[in-house]
C-alpha cells in the first residue's frame, strides 16, 4: 500500500493532480460508503477489490454528472456549431483515472481510498479496457474526444458499442490465440443507456419508383438503442458525449409475416439483428468485404443522421413553416475517420431527397458542404471497395444514390477532358475490373469539402500519388493534419514522475499547451535536472520490471537499455527487421563473449489479425528467438526477448514511460503516421526510425541529429520499385544477413520443425514488398551508434530532453486545434462553464426557453 503523502509531496503534487481538502475527501469517502451499500450492496466484510472499483467509480461518475447536464443544457441555449466524429472504432482503455485527472480529483480520491485502508492502483487494475478499437485509427478517435473536450467545442463521438472489442491475446507455445473480450461481463459504470433515443435502421427491401420520387419498402428494421458516456475536457467543466449504438430486434422481428407458428423460433431469431453490435473486426489495415461488416458500417450512420437531423431540427424549433436545410452546413461538421462511415454520404442525400423532398442538387450542395474525410492508409489492401451485388441486395437505394452522384461526378470529368477514357476509369466511384466495385474512398472524396492525409507526407502521397487525379480537379480540397496525441493520457496519467518534475520546471500550463516544452532547452544542460530526468526513467524501469517478473517470471537487468517495438503486428511495420538485429546481436555474443556489450531487454508486442497467417507465424519466430537466447548461459544478462502478450491500451500506459529505445522501422512511405512515436517522444525515449509517417516532422522539430534516422527515403524506395528489388543480392554481400537468415531457414530456432519458418524466409527472397533485407545493413549500423551513446548516461538524458522540449507539436489539442479552424469552421474556446455549484441549481430545470420548460431529451 502507498504511503500518505507528505506535506511537502501534496504541495508538489497540487498544481497537476488537484487540490487534497479535508470536505472534498470526507465527500468522496462517503460517496465511497454510499455507492458499496446501495448501488452495489455490500458492506466491508464481504466487498471484493472489484466492488470497491465499482463502488470508486460511481462515486467520480457522480462528480461528472451535473457538469455533463450542464455542458448539453449550455450547447441547447448557445445552439453553437456542433462537431460529429464518426468512426467504426473508438479505443478508449480505461476511464477511472483519466476522468479523476481531468476533473481534478485525482489526490483528494488518492487520500480517500487511502484513509479507507485501500490501494488506489489495485483498484484501477480492476478496470477492464474499453477496446473497442484495433490500433491507431480507434486510439486516435478517443485521443480526438479528450482534446475535442479540452478546446471546448460542441463534438460528439460516434460508433458502435460492441459486445466483444479487440479480441485478448495469449501466447501459447509461442503461438497467438485469441480469447474473446467480454468486456462488459461485469457491467459498465461509465455508460448510461438512452433507450428513449431508440432508432429504427432499415435494411433490404426494394425501390419504388412513384410520382413523389423513390421509396424505399419492405425492408427489414433493426432497432439502435444508443448508450452514451461522458467525456470530460480537463479542467474546463465540459463534458460532452460519446454516443454508442446497440443492435435491437424490434419486438415484432419475425413474428409478423412468417413463423406464424413458431413463436419460440422467431424469437431466438432475434439474434441475427442483435448480432450487428456483436463484435469489433480485428483487421488493422486491411479490408475484409464481410457483409456483417458492412451492416455494421451503415448502422452507425444510419442512426447517427437521424439523430443529427432532430438535434438540428430542435435548434429550428421556433421558425414556422418546414424546416429548411440551408443553414445545415452552418450547425453541422461531420468527420469520416476512414471510409468506414462512407455510407453516410449516399444516406444523407437518401434522407434529404427521400423524407425531406430536398431537389437533388441542393441537397447534394448541402452534403458536400457537411462532411469531410480523413484518409488514414495508402496500402491497397486496405482501401474499402464493396462488391455492387452486396449493395444491391443490402441498400438498394443507397446504390441507386451511388450511381446517380457518379454520374454527376463523371459528367464534370468529361466536360472538362473530353475523350479521355481512362481518367473517366481511373476516377469513377465504380471499378469495373473483376466484379464491380464501390470504390469508397473515391465516395469520399466526391462527397466531402475536405480531405486529409494524417502526417506531411502521408498527404502528399495521398496529392501526388494515390489520389493525384482527384487532387489535379480540386487542389484546395487536399489538406494534411498531422495526427496527435493527448498529454493528459499519455504524460500526467501513465507517468506522473516525469509530469510533476516538468510542471516544477516550467509550470503547468504545458498541460493545455503543449508547445510550452520548447522551455525545456533551457534546462538541457541543467545537471540537476538531468539527473532528476534520468531518475524518472529509471524508477519508470524498476516498476514495469517489476510487472515484467511478475508477469512472465524473467530476472530483467535494470542497467540494461529498454528496446520496445510494440505496435499491431503487420509486414510493412518490419517487426522481422527488429528479429533480424535481435539474432544479429546474439551471433556477435555468441562469436565474442568476452567483447564489451551494451545491454539490452528487447521487448516487442503487438496483436496479429487472427486471419492474418504471415503475422502469426512472425510472432512465434519472435518467441521462438527469445526462447534460444534467453535460455542461452553464455548471453547471460546481455540480452534478453520478451514477448509482450495483450498489448492494449492500459499495458502501453506501463511500458512507454519505461521505454529507452523506440522501434519506428516501417518502409518509408507506409506508415500514414503513427502515434506510438509521439508517445515515446513525449516520455523521454529516443527513436530509432525511418523517415516515415510524422517520424519525418519529429526529425524536424528536434533535429536530425536527436534521432537515429536510418534506410531509404520514399525516394529510394520507389526507384528500387522501378529497378527490381532483389533480395539475394543483399543476401549473399552482407555475411551476418546470410548467417542470421541461414539460421531461420535452417531450424536453428525451430530444431524440431526445421521446416517451421520456410513461410517467412521464402517471402522474405521472393516477395517481400517492404524491402526487408534493403534497410538492414543501415539498420544495424545505427543500432551501433545507439549502443554507443547509451553508454554515456549524461548525453542520452540531454538528447532525451532535447526530445521532450519538441515534443508540443505532437498534442492532438494542436490537431483539433487546425481541423476546428481549417476544415469545420469552429473556434477553440477557453470559456469554463460554471460547475454545477456554483449555480442556483434548483433552478437549473426551471429555467424555461419561450414559456416552455427545457426537456432533456431536447439538451441530448
């Protein structure tokens, strides 16, 4: 159990972690009692550590109430522009200690649960993750929600509450197996269902033609119930809304028509239409053109619009006549992350033309101006491109909507390059070319006033390559947003040493303003500092090797560099490169035991797409490694392989504060950005990289010479696409490549399968399209001038800081900051809504709009 704090510590501590009164803490104790006797029913003798989470986490919910009451009722009276982001993921980790840093909470509840004789971090180990997200695009989405809240904008997260999220990963015999996630087993204090905005979707059906236009008939309909959490900014008193929609079979389904007599049937049928919000697809990167997956696609946006439309239409409440839509762009944004909300565009255009009998061409003027789309990958195989039959079969008229925005778009093309067929082909909504296709990305860009790549030269290949057709029409459409991260999750949560260390420093206003670590270079040749910094780190060190010994029962060495990689597991992010220098290490100690060695622990982690069958076989070639050189009496304590199991969002919390060495390694040119570089960064931890994704603009903001840059640029890498990349030729010129490779392809870590790993090396010869033996040799090389530099504590700590101090552009308060202004028309605000007592609060209902009482089904 932690010790009280000392006097001293709680000054230190008050400006980040909030304020410790004797009322605040006696309120939270009794909130505590109050939540364990009646919302959980237990006393002391018989409460478990999962009671007393619940029973904390009711308690820090109940000062998120009346704030998020609040925050709604002051966007109903304001009726400013609102913000809609809409993904297909959100991966949001755990919620307790983020909520109690941003309400400022977080020592007053520290001192409660301590006074109540328990253990604040056993408690938030009960927690479970929200992992309703694979990997970057889903974590980018919560880190958005955080900075959305923190700039004071009216924004709402949108996506599907799925029963399982990402799927949780064991290492058997090093092999990846997956258990299912049930993450709400035990219920989920964060969320508070909204059966009263229940949605119908409608699937199926057909297309009558009609004098009124077309109608879409005899479908079938699955109900959205949506489930909301709060979302607090930090220190602001807004909290806005993350609405999650659940699949329900209305309670008709498949009693009207058929199954007459077969009431227990159809009522077991009911969970085809549940079925929709089951469960998250695994895939990162990659397009599977499941039908589910799909029906899930249009759930989310089919019941987002509407409830868009009636927010809209209650801020249009006073006017009489129908409601016109002119204005809609001024009160709406609507943000696709990825094409995964595409439907959206074609189910906007339905509803406006359709229900509101909008004439197509304003209504297609209204919906270019509402929506805009970031693309987050140029790797083919992950571009969404749905078969034309599945949309026949499944959104009939959504297909009709397709086809008459295509021949709009087209008509425009062949005005303007009359005769030229092959534009016409390259640029249409439908491919022809082996089936015919939805190109969904060509449906965004068409439908959208902006579009966006994630990193500088993610948008420009996105300009000059991918869409270069598109971006020759409109120019001004193409913009970039450098993706961020959020400093309250990933500095003052997962390392709070570091945080209150830079807050003595410089103050605490970097918090909200992240660029104010530039004050950092200052102090970079500031000796106390510097080893105050390199403290950190290592106390950083000594408890996630303590997690690690615990975990998986290996004796780490504390003086050794801490080499992570962790990310999913993917071919183009070059985790194969990481093994080959892993074997390449070991080769050296094995040849010389005697030469100096610059310690390391190489920790690797990442969960492969459970279909994705050249990913799994690279992780049990990483066990299979560490497996060799871990047992190995002559390696000793020089090196040692862990493979990190369930990598998510609250182990990431652990080992990037701990992290010396960070693994950017992707071919240049594959890596829209990346976010896990920006944590590493902004925890002190160095790269090692290519000049990919916003590696590129972290070497500009620190300088080159701060990173240990190494492989081909873009560049080299599309030359040796034109020349033939060959692989043998690296082979057979680098010695320690062949022996290294001689060694997989021989059975030297597989001795009783041989054959084990033939998969990998036959691909690595004969397809490898991320180049793998090309960057080894500069790879190698610059792991060199890594193992150099480590040895000298003082440098490393400098260029660390150096880091840090360069690290402010990197907050997704700056990204949020540069969307709100350049592509949604909103401005950031530092306005504090008064808290919930500082207000008369009997009268906060009371308060009536035009002589009626204000209804919270409006303020939501």
């Amino acid at each position: 159990m932690a010790a009280p704090l000392t006097d001293l510590e709680k000054r230190k501590q008050i400006s980040i972690r909030g304020i410790v009164g004797v009322e605040n803490v006696a309120e939270l104790k009794k909130g505590f009692n109050r939540h364990l006797h009646f919302t959980l029913v237990k006393d002391r003798n018989i409460a478990t550590p999962r009671d007393y989470y619940f029973a904390l986490a009711h308690t820090v919910r109940d000062h998120l109430v009346g704030r998020w009451i609040r925050t709604q009722q002051f966007y109903y009276e304001t009726d400013p522009k609102r913000v809609y982001y809409l993904s297909l993921e959100f991966y949001m980790g755990r919620t307790l200690q983020n909520t109690m840093i941003n309400l400022g909470l977080q020592n007053a509840c520290d001192e409660a649960i301590y006074q109540l004789g328990l253990d604040m971090e056993d408690l938030e180990e009960m927690e479970e993750d929200a992992g309703l997200g694979n990997g970057g695009l889903g974590r980018l989405a919560a880190c958005f929600l955080d900075s959305m809240a923190t700039l004071g904008l009216a924004a709402y997260g949108y996506g599907i509450r799925y029963e399982y999220g990402i799927f949780n990963q064991k290492i058997k015999e090093g092999w990846q197996v997956e258990e299912a996630d049930d993450w709400l087993r035990h219920g989920n204090p964060w969320e508070k269902a909204r059966p009263e905005y229940m949605l119908p979707v409608h699937y199926y059906g057909r297309v009558e033609e009609s004098k009124e236009g077309a109608r879409w008939v005899d479908t079938q309909v699955v109900l959205a119930m949506p489930y909301d959490t709060p979302i607090p900014g930090y220190m602001n008193n807004t909290v806005n809304t993350m609405r999650l929609w659940s699949a329900r079979a209305p309670n008709d389904f498949n009693l009207k028509d058929f199954n007459v007599g077969d009431y227990i049937q159809a009522v077991l049928d009911r969970n085809l239409a549940e079925n929709i919000s089951r469960v998250l697809y695994p895939n990162d990167n990659f397009f599977e053109g499941k039908e589910l997956r799909l029906k899930q696609e249009y759930f989310v946006v089919a019941a987002t619009l509407q409830d868009i439309i009636r927010r809209f239409k209650i801020s249009k409440k006073g006017s009489s006549g129908p409601v016109s839509f002119d204005s809609f762009p001024e009160k709406v944004a609507i943000q696709l992350n990825d094409t995964h909300p595409a439907m959206a565009i074609p189910e906007l255009m339905r509803v406006f033309v359709d229900v509101e009998k909008l004439d197509w061409d304003t209504a297609w003027a209204i919906t270019k101006r509402t929506f805009a789309y970031t693309n987050h990958t140029v790797l083919p195989e992950a571009l969404e491109r749905w078969p034309v039959g599945l949309l026949e079969t499944l959104l009939p008229r959504h297909l009709q909507i397709i086809y008459r925005i295509n021949q709009g778009h087209l008509d425009g093309i062949r005005a303007l390059f009359p005769g030229d067929l092959d534009r016409i082909r390259r640029m249409s909504l439908i491919e022809e070319d082996g089936g015919k296709r939805v190109n969904m990305a060509h449906l965004c860009i068409v439908g959208s006033h902006a579009v966006n790549g994630v990193a500088e030269i993610h948008s420009n290949i996105i300009k000059n390559d991918v869409f270069r057709d598109f971006s020759e029409l409109e120019p001004d459409k193409f913009q970039n947003k450098t993706n961020g991260i959020t400093p309250r999750r990933w500095l003052l949560l997962c390392n709070p040493g570091l945080a209150e260390l830079i807050a003595e420093a410089i103050g605490e206003e970097y918090v909200k303003d992240l660029s104010q670590l530039q004050k950092l270079n200052e102090l970079v040749k500031d000796d106390a500092f510097i080893r105050d910094v390199s403290n950190v780190k290592q106390d950083n060190k000594v408890k996630f090797s303590q997690y690690l010994e615990k975990e998986y029962k290996v004796n780490i060495n504390l003086s050794s560099m801490f080499d992570v990689h962790v990310k999913r597991i993917h071919e183009y992010k070059r985790q194969l490169l990481n093994c080959l220098h892993i074997i390449t290490m070991y080769n050296r100690i094995k040849k010389n035991p005697k030469a100096p060695f610059v310690p390391r622990t190489v920790i690797i982690g990442g969960k492969a797409a459970p279909g994705y069958h050249m990913a799994k076989k690279i992780i049990k070639l990483i066990t299979a490694v560490g497996h060799v050189v871990n047992k190995d009496p002559v390696v000793g304590s020089k090196l040692k392989v862990i493979y990190l199991e369930n990598y998510r969002v609250s182990l990431a919390e652990k080992v990037i504060p701990a992290t010396d060495l960070s693994e950017q390694i992707s071919t240049a040119g594959t890596e829209a950005s990346g976010t896990g570089n920006m944590k590493f960064m902004l925890n002190g931890a160095l790269t090692i990289g290519t000049m990919d994704g916003a590696n590129v603009e972290m070497a500009e903001e620190v300088g080159e010479e701060n990173m240990f840059i190494f492989g081909m640029r873009v560049e080299d890498v599309a030359e040796m696409d034109v020349q033939g990349y060959d692989a043998v030729t690296y082979y057979n010129n680098i010695p320690e490549l062949k022996q290294a490779v001689d060694q997989i392809q021989g059975g030297f870590f597989s001795p009783k399968q041989p054959e084990l790993f033939k998969d990998i090396t036959n691909m690595l010869f004969n397809h490898d399209r991320f180049k793998v033996f090309a960057d080894y040799e500069g790879y190698i090389k610059c792991q060199e001038k890594v193992s150099q530099l480590y040895q000298n504590p003082k440098e490393w700590t400098q260029m660390a800081i150096k880091n840090i101090a360069a690290s402010g552009k990197f907050s997704s308060d700056r990204t949020i900051t540069d969307y709100a202004t350049e592509v949604w028309g909103v401005e950031p605000t530092d306005l504090k809504i008064p808290p919930p007592n500082e207000d008369s609060h009997s009268q906060m209902y009371k308060r009536s709009y035009g002589g009626k009482s204000i209804c919270e089904i409006e303020m939501f």
